[in-house]
C-alpha cells in the first residue's frame, strides 16, 4: 500500500459522547476494510455484492459492535466525562 492509513482517528480512543465514540467505531470499521482491501476499485466492485447479502451485513455490524465495545471501555462507559 502506498499510503500510510491511520488505523486509530487522531490516535486516541477517547471521545465526548457514545454517539462520538459510535462515530468513531464506524470510521475504525471502515478503515480496517481499506486495509484489508487496499483497491478502491475493487472495493466499489464488491460493494452491491455485500449490500445486498444480508450475513455479510450483520457482519459488518458485528465489527462495528466489537470496535464500539473497545471504544466505550477506553472511555469508561462515559462515565467520567
């Protein structure tokens, strides 16, 4: 890959809100897709494949759900804030 992709936002896990850190989640998911894909085109070829397959959608759920879970606990469920 030629580009160097920052795999954690800003470096930091810590956000101001869940929806933040729900935010953050998505962006961290997303990211380890264009690692793992690194060609754009490739990418947008796949896309209607997987849109339209609904285990590969709650997939993606799931991997927002695990980034989410390591965001909330770095954050201490937000209660500190």
């Amino acid at each position: 890959m030629s580009e160097q992709v920052q795999l954690i936002p800003g470096n930091s896990l810590i956000t101001e809100t869940p929806e933040a850190g729900r935010a953050l989640a998505v962006k961290m998911a997303r990211l380890i897709i264009k690692i793992t894909q690194p060609d754009a085109e490739a990418r947008e070829k796949m896309r209607p494949t997987y849109a339209n397959d609904a285990a590969m959608l709650i997939a993606i759920g799931q991997t927002v759900a695990t980034e989410f879970a390591t965001i909330a606990e770095a954050n201490n469920y937000w209660k500190n804030t």
